[in-house]
C-alpha cells in the first residue's frame, strides 16, 4: 500500500521553481496550488489570553474577525486566492469540541466569502501532536493519541480540508541531541523514532483525510530542525550543525507522502525544497516575511521553490496599518504578485536572485541551492529505507558543504570551524546497518525520557 | 596550590571531566576535573575555596563567553558535566553546611506550556553561578510551585512561557505565589514575555537571556 | 542662488533604477546612497505612553535598544548598511532638548556600533511642522516656526546627519479639497500656497544644515497625497484624485532641492521617482514592508526606483519574532538583499515585475511606469514655475490615465467613472497664468481658515 | 405630498442643494432641497416629518451607500450641503421645541493630536442621523470637554486619537471626564485604538468608523 519514492518528480534543476510543482492539487474551492501561481498562506494566533468554555465565544469572535479582514484584503490587493492555517493550540486539541466550534466559524467566513465575493481559498488545520504532555510520552495509545485523531476528524468535519501536524516522535531523544550537537543520536531520533512514529501516525490520518473527503497534506520537522535553526540563530549552536540536522529530517517527513500525503507540506518544514524534488507534490515555505514569529537566514532563498508562501505566525494585535494578521497577509500577496508576474525565463531570474541572497551565507541556506537539493534527493531516493536515506542525505549534504567551505563559497564563523571536524567524526560512526546502529546507540540514550516499545525497539 | 587550582577551573571550562574522557581532545591522557578536585581537598584546601576558585570561576569563565557569543550550548553543557563530577567531591562538605550554595532557585515551565529548552539554559546558566537551582520541568501547575516553596521557603522563583496562551498560567501562577508568599521573588522569561508584561502581572523582573538574570542575581543576593 | 532644474538627471527609462542615482549621496560613515546599492531605512515609534520630563529617560532606553537591537540585526544578516529614521513626535519639536537628548542618544548608539563592529550606517532626523498647531496657522514667525528650527539646528548638533520634514504649508485648504475632491482648490494648496512656503523654510533649514555640515535631504507631501492615498485606500475619494494630487504635488516637493536639498527623499514622498527623475538624486521609498504603517497599492512598484527602502514606522512592540521594529528590519533587509543581488540585466528585469506587480490595477501605480514618470517629469521641467508645472503635470498625468482607461489597460471600479469627467472640467479651468488663478480661486476659498499674507497673497 | 417627500428625500440623497446648484448635472435647473422644504412647510407638512422623512431618509441612503463603499466622502459632504440648507428652513421649529434633534454629540480630537478627517467624518455621519454635533475641533483639551458637558449635560461624547502618544491623553480624558460625569457615555476612535484599549482606560465603547456607532447609539438611545 505503501508509495515508493526511489526517482525525482523534479530531476532537472531547472524545473525545480517556485509556484510549478510536477502534481498540482486541485482544492474544493477550485484553487490549484502548485499549478502556475503562488498563493500566500496566512497564519496567525491569539494574542494573550486563556483558552477555556468560558472565553471560548471571545476566541470564535477573534478568528472570524481575523478571516474576515483577511478576506477583504484579499480582495482589496486582488490576490487570486489565498490559504488560511489553523494552527491549532493545545487546549484546543485536548478539547476536540473547542477545535470543531473554531474550525467551522473560519470555514463558515471562507464558504460566505466565496460565495459573495468568489474568493478562492483553501484552509489548513494543524492539530498539535500532544502525546508529549507526558514525560516519557506513550505513542500509539491513550486518551491523549484518541484526542488527537478525533480532533483531525472533527475539524475535517468542520470545514478543514488540508490537514497536517508536527508530529514528535523521537524529540525526546533530539532536544538533548540537539544541545549536545551530537548527530547520531540527531540521526537516531529522526530516522529511527521519528520515521517509525510518522508510519504509524500518519496511515491513520490518511485514513481520516479519505473518510472526510479532505487532503492529507503533510507533517513538518519542527520540533527538530527548526528548533535547531532557532538554536543556531541564537548562536547557540553551530550553524553547520543544523544545515546536516535539516537534511536528516528529510526522509523523516517523507513518511508522510510515503502513507499518502499529497501536500502542500506545511510551512515551517525547510525540508519541503527537497520533498517537492522528490515527491513532485507542492508546498508550502515561509521565509523573510515570517520575520514576525522568527529571524531567519533563509529569507529570500525559502521563497525560490514554494508553492504557498506564508508568515508562520503572528499575534492578533494592533499596528498602525491595521492587526497584524492583515499586516502580514498583505506583504505576502505582494511578495506572491512579485513571482507570479514571471514567465518561464524571469521565473529563474527572480528564483535565483532569491538564490543568490542569501545561498553563500549561511550553510543551512546552501544546501538548497537547486543542485544540492537535487544531489540531496537523489542521494535519499537511492537508499532504501529512512535510516539509511537519513544517513546518506547527512553525508552527502556534509560533503557538499565541506566542499564548499574548502572553496571558500562558503565560510563559518571561526567558532565553528572546531566543529567540522567532530561533525564528521560523528557521520563516519554511523554504520551501514540499521540494526548495528539501533545496538550500538542504544546503551548511550537515556532510557528514562522515552518507552522504547512505543517504537518497537 | 594555587596552580592547581587554576588548573581545575580549565578543566571545568573545558569541559575536561576526567582523566579518561576523550574531550576536549588537547587534554587526552591528563587529569580532569574529578581528579584535580579529590588532590585539592586531599592536600587540605578547603571545599569553599575550590568552589568559589575553582569551580565557578571555569563555569564563569565559559558562560561569559556563551553570553558574548563566543561559545555554543554543547560547550557549557560539557563544562556543566565537569563540574558535576567535581561537585560530586564536594557533597560532603555542603552536607556539613561548610560550603553554601548562593541560594537556592526553583524554576519551572508554566502550567499547558511544554517548551523546556530556554529553562534549560537557565538552568543551566545558574548552576554555573553556583545556585541551587530546582527544576521542576514543564507544564508546571501553581499548586507545584508553592509546595515547593513550603519546603524552600527562602527560594526564589523563574517561570517560563513560551506561547501567548500560557502567559496567562504565568499571571495566574503569579497571583498564586504572591498571595501565599509576597516576599519571595519572582522572575519570569520566555520569547513572548516583555518587561510591560512584567510589570502588568505584577513579577518581579524579566530577563530576556539568563545571563542579565545572574547579574541580577548578584546585585540583590 | 536657486538651482534651476530643466532638464532630467535620468531621461532615460532604463537608466531609472533602484540603487543607481546619478548623483549619490556619500555619508559620514561612508555609506554611498545612490551608489549601486539599496540601503534599508528604518522607522519606528513609541507604544503608547506620555512624552514629557519624566517619561524622557524612559524614552531614551526604549530608542536606545530599538537601536541595538536593530545594529544587531544588520550585522546577523550581513546588511551593508544601515539607515535610521527618528521621526519626531510633536512634543519633542516642541520641547527641543527633548529631541536634542533623543538624537544623541541614537547617535552614540549607532557611532559605537560603527567604530566597534563596523556596520556603515546613516541618521535622519525629522522634526514635526508644528505651526498648523494654531488654526489659521502663522508661517513665517512666531515660537512653534522658532522651535522647528531650533529642532533641527540641535538634532544636527546631536548627531542627526540627514536632516528631512514633513512640511504643512498649504493643508489649511488641502484638506477641504480633498475630501470634496476639488482639483482646483489641491492645485491652490499645493502649487502656490506649499511651494512658496517650502521656498522660505527651505532656505532656513538649507543653510542650518550648511552650517552644521549635515545634508539637507527633502520634504514630502505626506500630509497631502498620503492623505489622498490613504483616503481612496479606505474607498472614501477616488484612486484617479488621489493619482493626480500625487503628481500635483511633484513641483511643490521639488522646492526643496531647488532650496539646495541633495536627498535622499524622505520615505513617504510617493513624488520620490519622479523627483529622481528630474533631480538625480537618491530617494527613499517605502511600499510592502510598511504595510505596518499603512495598507498601499504601490507594495512593489515604490521598489522599482528607490535607493533606501523603509518601513515608514511600526510602535516598539513584541511580536514572536521579536520587537517589530526588528522585524520590520529583517524583512527590509531581505528586501535590499533582492535586489542587490542583481547586474544590470537582472536588475531591469526585477524592475519590470515589481511594476508590473502593481501597474495595472491602480492609477496610482500606474504613473509609476518608467515612461510615465518621465512622461511627467519632462512636463514638470519644461515649465518655468511651480503652479505652470502643477498644472502641466496634472495634465500629462491626466491624459496618460484616460488613454490607459480608454485601452483598456488600467481599469477603475465602476463607482469611479462618473469622477473622470468632474476631474477632466477642472483640470480645464485651470488658467495658463498664475495671477489669474489666483484670483479665480480667492473668492471660492474658507478665509477663516488660512492667513493670505502668509503666503504673500 | 408622499411624492414630494420622497423628491426632497433624493435632492438630499444626491446633494440637490436648490435650484440653481449645477450639481449633479442631470437635476439641473429643477427644485432643490432648499425649495422643495420650504414648500412642504408651506403646505401644512409638520417639520418632523419632514426631518424623519425626507431628510434623515436621504442622508441615511447615502450613509448606506457610504458605509458599503458605494460612494464617496464628496458625495456624502455635498448631501450635508443640501441638508443644511434643508435645515435652514427648519431651524425656528427647532428653536420652539417642535422637533428635536435625537441627541447631542461632543466630538473632538484629544490633546497633543492634530488630526482631524476621521473626526470630520465622523461628525458628518452623525449629524445625518439626526444629532446635535457639537464639534470642539483638535488639540482639546479635558477641561474643554468638561466646560462643554457643564453646558449640555446629557450629551454623548466622542473622542478621536491617531497618535499612539495621544492615546494617553485619550486615557487622561476619560478619566477626567468619568471623574465629573460618570454617566455620560464616551467613545473612541482612531486607527491606534482599539476595543481593548477601550476597556483598560473605561471607556464605553471603541467603533472602527462611524456607522457602527450610529448603530450603536440608535440601540441605546
Ligand atoms: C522549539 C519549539 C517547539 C518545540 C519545543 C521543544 C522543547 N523541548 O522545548 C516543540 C516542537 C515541542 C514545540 C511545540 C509547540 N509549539 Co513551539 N516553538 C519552538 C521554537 C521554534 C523555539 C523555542 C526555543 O526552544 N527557542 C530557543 C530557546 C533557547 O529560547 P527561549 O525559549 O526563548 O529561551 C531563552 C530566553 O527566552 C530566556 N528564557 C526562557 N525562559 C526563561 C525563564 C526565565 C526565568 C528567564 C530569566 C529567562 C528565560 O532564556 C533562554 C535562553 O536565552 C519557537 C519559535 C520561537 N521563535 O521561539 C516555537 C513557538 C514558541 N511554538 C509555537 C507553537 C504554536 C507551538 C505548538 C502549539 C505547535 C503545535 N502546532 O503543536 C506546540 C505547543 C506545545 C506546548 N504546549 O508547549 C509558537 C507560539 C505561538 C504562540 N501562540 O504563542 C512559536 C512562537 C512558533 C511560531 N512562531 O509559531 N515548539
Ligand atoms: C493624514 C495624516 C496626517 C495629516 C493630518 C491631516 C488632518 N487634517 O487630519 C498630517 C500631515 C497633518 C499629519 C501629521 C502628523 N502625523 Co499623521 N497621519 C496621517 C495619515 C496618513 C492618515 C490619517 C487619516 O486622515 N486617515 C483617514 C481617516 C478617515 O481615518 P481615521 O482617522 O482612522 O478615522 C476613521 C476611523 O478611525 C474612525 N474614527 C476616527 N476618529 C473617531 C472617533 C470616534 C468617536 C469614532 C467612533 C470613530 C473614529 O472613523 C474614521 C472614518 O472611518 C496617517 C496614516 C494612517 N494609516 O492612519 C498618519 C499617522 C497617523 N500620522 C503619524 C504621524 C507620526 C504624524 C506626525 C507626528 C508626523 C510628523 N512627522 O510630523 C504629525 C503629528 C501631528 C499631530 N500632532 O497630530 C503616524 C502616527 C504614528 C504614531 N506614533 O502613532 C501615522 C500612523 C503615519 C505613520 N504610519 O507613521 N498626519
């Protein structure tokens, strides 16, 4: 049942550009992303407060208003479409009833504006992956994993069509590998815990995604990688080591298009450029105008393969301009006016002045110059299972940085250079065996911060 | 003596745990913290002054140059191993009361809220400082902060959030801690946390990285 | 003593293009503005609270870490410069020492992040024009004239290198023709009342910048066609009044450099291309990015020109990512990053997309056209005074708007048609002589509210 | 009659002013609102029904009109002429009490801040809707507010802030004039503001643009 990814929907280097993806998904709505046009995702939060039955009315009111003004924008900047996320927060999802109420009253203002007005829109669900509310968190049973699938079918229910998460199995293990800068057992967490959680979690939502007639759209490594880019922004660890922990949680969230998603893949996943070459589904990236919920060094270059362009996230707040949600939304379609103006040949231009901003600065930005990401791909389609694609993409990506440091395309902060040397120590112990690897690290984990049957280890 | 125990506090800054340990590799083969530390005690200094020369000065040593960017996580963490090692040596001693802690400091992150690396760091941080520092881990309910609190009852407090929802377990862990113990100190930090926040919920400080923290720290302790 | 511009600095649409001016401003610091690079501007201002002795220190911090924070993150992204804006708030002009006290506070900052980390950067400092603060307003004596200059003679002592306003001359019956779409009476305000008020208070601020060896760097009609701009944003006036107050007010804001200014223009001045056009002086510009400020039709066509590109101003709140003025910061920086990537071929290609982002779907925009803005530039300069060239102007812009109505390749909301031909029988009772306009229009006028002789009339 | 009613009703709606305004163009040379209210009087036609009828009727279709982006300020300002001039005839029924104005309405923009076209607006919306605008201009003051209230003590207040420095003095008036008044109700406007800020300083409700408040007011008055 399960789909086999062993060639590139996007061999060519060229055709690897934004707003074009190899299979295009057609939305209830008759939007099509990935088939020509880029569409700006727009996501947003609440500003503070609590989340219970009691403010619950308040919050439907600050969502509606929300899609509302993000409808009128919309319209106001003739954006030929646009994508709304629910990112849902965890009360939420451990109040299925809390999640359907507020999914139906964005999906009701999105139906209204279609209808009236013919604004095409598709609409994003996100319900949080609360199994690790308890420590050693159990994967695959209890009230909390129920609650999480029932959440998924009622907010289907409810109106949401896209459905995606940011699953965790086996950041137990990765938020101490990560602060470590130790890569195997990084490599560990993804390939072996993360893998195995995604198979098991994500042949359900597929089946979800069938049952209600909606998409399942795909998972997102961030609780990994991206924790890793917020670390090596902070210059809290090395850079380097979150460009090779990026690529390792490739074929982690490859599982998910492996169980059936068809995108868009959420947008925090910078592991989306090289599922796009591998998978040929569209997806979703944030960059500079994500600046609202995190700096970047991927600004520009995350914009030059999406297919939906989005702010990650951004309170419900006043600017001069108007609340901040609307603020975004509307540097979003103009970013999105800027690609889709192009032709075939500016198309390239503008996808590799993105490129070129921001590609020499910064390894986690150079591996996703279209050659790498490709040479990448190929290295993951070669392999034939998560752990030895993980292992493969690490290498290769290692080598492809170290080329370029020696070529001087590339430089690292001095304090980095000391970590070359242990990064590659830590790639040349990982053995070509997945069982001598589950052996060999084993004994080095912490067994008290995660239930090792959980993954059937 | 006193080259010893400059000794000891690069090891500790090094991260250099024990004779055995590989890293870092320019000290392969030598004596590490643990060693330099049993030398020291065994050849009468006293655990006060291994503490204070030794040990904090290599956790001081490393951690100025985490706050100014010139060392990564992994690093400290590493010098935080060391100086385990080392303190394992001196338990005894604090257990006499011979040698004293700062104080003692419970932190937590708040109640619906899991994000833990940050307080982590925090943690972390003030260890290095020479504090006592009581994690009680995430999603901490106000109930577990003020049991603790009965039991330490000269603490001080940190709080974590990390989402614009979970603020609002901050302010109400807050009023919690306030009404039973207003004279305790309470600082808070977190991505979406301000000083207005601060001030509006009625805390005691906001610190947007756990360095300006210990200086705090010093200034009132 | 006047400069004389009848010529264009830039008659060539090709040569019209972001980052190049033809005559580059070189700063302090080093900074080239106008010299092959685009510079981020960036704006800020208070959250909410009372500006007066005792909040003073308070305010001081709160620049001071704005400014921090903002070095910070140039540097993190590799910005090759920097451009600060410290737009004055009323009580600050009012109270100079204020104002004194806040500029040396930003200018310490940033001196020390240039000798100690080496970011180039560049200071503006605006203070308000407080005279309309008495209604009718007195011009050319009085203490708030006083203040103002004052104002700018200590901002430039504190440190403030390139010194701007946001002059009012003529708002008294600005703001009556605007909301009752009177062409005539903005043609007044604009070309006779604001330019021969520009002339006196720019010669003033021209030689205060001399004899403090900063530059004097323009004035825009912000209190005018913003106004406009913002008003047919909100639907309230329609977008073909607000495209031709907008060109209405290109020779009131060419004073200034008629006075001496040598830019660059301040980030409001929509008259900014044309202004470069005719000048060849560096301009600053502000479009997406500023949607904090203000929503726009011009996100990415204000681009295609501009040499500093700003944020206009957001309050010094949190937001996920940061404080916004941070934020805003990194997505200016990315923006920049764009385009200075680019040669001289890639570079008109990124051009033409961010015009033609926008071009089509607002008169606005649409003079925005290379060919337009020296279409209308060329009229300005063929004209020997300010209200021959308003008029010339208005009308060149006018027939530019009706060809591209009548072809079909702009298009105005149906409510909006019925104003064409109200605009055209104004735009026709214009006289060719400056004296009979005058006195056609002196009658028609609220004398309540300005004072003639003011404006020697 | 009902005919001439709805006639005068239109001069209003398209800003007729009287017979011999060339606006608009295709009601040239016919009555305008200034006649045709003046031979309604004539004929026996009781000035409130006039009022309500005809003119209220006409600005509130071109209020609509307005607040659903179907027409233009100019459009409503030239409607407010021909209702003034409409109004001249009624004013000595206004003086002898025959009909009233639904309310009175102070507006002003707060102290410090300068901007008035949304306040302008503002006005013109409500004195459509049948109120009593007394407008205090810019920069006001608190004890200008006050010194007004004295006079008309039962009227509503509403002020207007575009700076977010000037939203203090916002707060600083409500306080002041909660102080005197703690009846009257005050609102808030201005692209700054906000309902939450509306209810930190106590005041009685914040509308984005005029003709939620018009609701608002017809809900409670
Ligand atoms: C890593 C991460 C996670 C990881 C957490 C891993 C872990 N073990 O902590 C995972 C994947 C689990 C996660 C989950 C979620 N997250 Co999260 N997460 C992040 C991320 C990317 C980085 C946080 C981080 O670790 N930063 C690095 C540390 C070192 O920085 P720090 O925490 O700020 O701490 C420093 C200072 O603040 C300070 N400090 C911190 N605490 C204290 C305390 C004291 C006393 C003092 C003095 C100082 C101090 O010192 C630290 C060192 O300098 C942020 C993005 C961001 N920009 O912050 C989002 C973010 C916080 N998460 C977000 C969200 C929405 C979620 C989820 C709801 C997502 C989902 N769909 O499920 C869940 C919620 C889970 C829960 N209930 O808590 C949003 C919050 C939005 C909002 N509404 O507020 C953010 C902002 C991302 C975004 N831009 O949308 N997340
Ligand atoms: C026009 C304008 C001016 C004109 C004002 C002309 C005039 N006669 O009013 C001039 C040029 C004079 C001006 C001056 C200044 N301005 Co100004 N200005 C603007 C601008 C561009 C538009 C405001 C406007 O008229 N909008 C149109 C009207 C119709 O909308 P509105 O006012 O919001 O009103 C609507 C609603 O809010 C509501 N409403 C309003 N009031 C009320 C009241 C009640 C009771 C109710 C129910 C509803 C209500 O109904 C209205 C209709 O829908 C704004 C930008 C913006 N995005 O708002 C900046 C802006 C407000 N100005 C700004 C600044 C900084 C200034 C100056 C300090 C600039 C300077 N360097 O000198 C000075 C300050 C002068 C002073 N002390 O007030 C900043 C404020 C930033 C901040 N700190 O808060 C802004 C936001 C521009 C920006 N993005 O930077 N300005």
């Amino acid at each position: 049942m399960k789909k086999v990814f062993n060639t590139l929907a996007h061999p060519g280097e060229k055709e690897l550009i934004f707003g074009r993806a190899r299979y295009p998904l057609k939305t209830r709505k008759g939007l099509v992303i990935g088939g020509g046009k880029v569409y700006p995702e727009l996501n947003f939060t609440l500003p503070p407060m609590n989340i219970n039955a009691q403010t619950l009315p308040e919050i439907k009111n600050i969502y509606r208003s929300v899609i509302t003004d993000a409808c009128d924008r919309a319209l106001e900047l003739n954006s030929p479409g646009l994508v709304i996320e629910l990112e849902l927060l965890i009360e939420m999802t451990l109040n299925p009833d809390f999640a359907y109420e507020i999914t139906a009253v964005i999906a009701e203002e999105l139906n209204a504006c279609f209808h009236k007005r013919g604004l095409k829109t598709a609409f994003r669900v996100t319900p949080n992956d609360t199994r690790d509310k308890n420590r050693p968190p159990v994967m695959r049973s209890g009230e909390l994993l129920d609650k999480i699938l029932i959440t998924f079918e009622k907010c289907a229910k409810a109106g949401g069509e896209l459905l995606s998460i940011e699953s965790t199995g086996g950041k137990e293990i990765h938020d101490d590998a990560l602060l470590n800068c130790d890569l195997e057992k990084a490599v560990f967490a993804l390939s072996i815990m993360g893998a195995r959680d995604m198979e098991f979690l994500w042949e359900k939502i597929c089946k979800i995604a069938k049952e209600t007639n909606t998409v399942a759209a795909g998972d997102t490594a961030c609780g990994f990688a991206n924790t890793a880019m917020v670390l090596a922004q902070k210059k809290f660890i090395p850079r380097i080591f979150a460009a090779l922990d990026r690529v390792a949680a490739i074929p982690r969230s490859l599982v998910a298009y492996e169980q059936g998603a068809v995108g868009p893949g959420k947008d925090c996943g910078y592991e989306n450029p090289f599922l796009k070459a591998i998978t040929g589904y569209p997806m979703s990236m944030e960059g500079k105008t994500a600046a609202c919920a995190h700096s970047s060094p991927l600004g520009n270059i995350a914009g030059a393969v999406c297919d939906l362009w989005s702010n990650e996230s951004v309170q419900n707040i006043k600017l001069l301009g108007g609340m901040a949600p609307t603020v975004s939304l509307e540097q979003l379609i103009y970013d999105c006016r800027l690609m889709n103006q192009t032709d075939n040949d500016s198309a390239l231009v503008l996808r590799d002045l993105m490129i070129r901003s921001d590609a020499y600065l910064d390894p986690q930005a150079y591996i996703f110059k279209p050659e790498n990401i490709i040479a990448i791909s190929k290295a993951i389609v070669n392999q034939p299972s998560p752990y030895l694609r993980t292992k493969a993409a690490v290498e290769t990506a290692f080598d492809i940085l170290h080329k370029a440091l020696k070529e001087g395309e590339l430089t690292l902060p001095p304090l980095e250079e000391s970590w070359i040397h242990v990064i590659e120590e830590s790639i040349q112990r990982l053995p070509s065996d997945e069982q001598q690897f589950i052996e060999q690290i084993m004994p080095k984990l912490d067994s008290s911060k995660f239930i090792a049957g959980e993954y059937d280890l | 003596m006193k080259d010893m125990i400059e000794r000891l506090a690069f090891c500790i800054e090094k991260g250099k745990v024990d004779k055995d340990a590989p890293y870092p590799p320019e000290l392969k083969d030598q004596d590490g913290a643990s060693e330099l530390t049993a030398q020291l005690l065994k050849s009468g200094v006293s655990a006060n002054v291994i503490l204070k020369e030794a040990l904090m000065a290599g956790m001081h040593a490393i951690g100025e140059k985490f706050g100014r960017g010139r060392a990564f996580i992994p690093e400290l963490l590493i010098a935080a191993k060391a100086m385990n090692a080392a303190m394992a040596h001196l338990q005894p001693h604090f257990e006499s009361g011979e040698v004293k802690y700062r104080g003692t400091f419970i932190i937590g992150t708040v109640s619906g809220d899991l994000h833990d690396i940050g307080k982590n760091i925090v943690r972390m941080v003030l260890k290095g400082n020479g504090w006592n520092v009581i994690d009680l881990g995430v999603d901490v309910q106000a109930e577990e902060f003020i049991s603790t609190l009965e039991e330490i009852p000269d603490a001080f407090i940190g709080l974590s959030a990390l989402l614009t929802t979970t603020m609002m377990s901050m302010e109400s862990t807050v009023q919690a801690l306030k009404q039973k113990f207003p004279e305790n100190k309470i600082f808070i930090g977190g991505a979406p946390v301000s000083p207005e926040f601060n001030k509006r919920i009625g805390a005691d400080g906001y610190f947007r990285e756990p360095q300006s923290l210990v200086r705090h720290l010093a200034t009132i302790v």
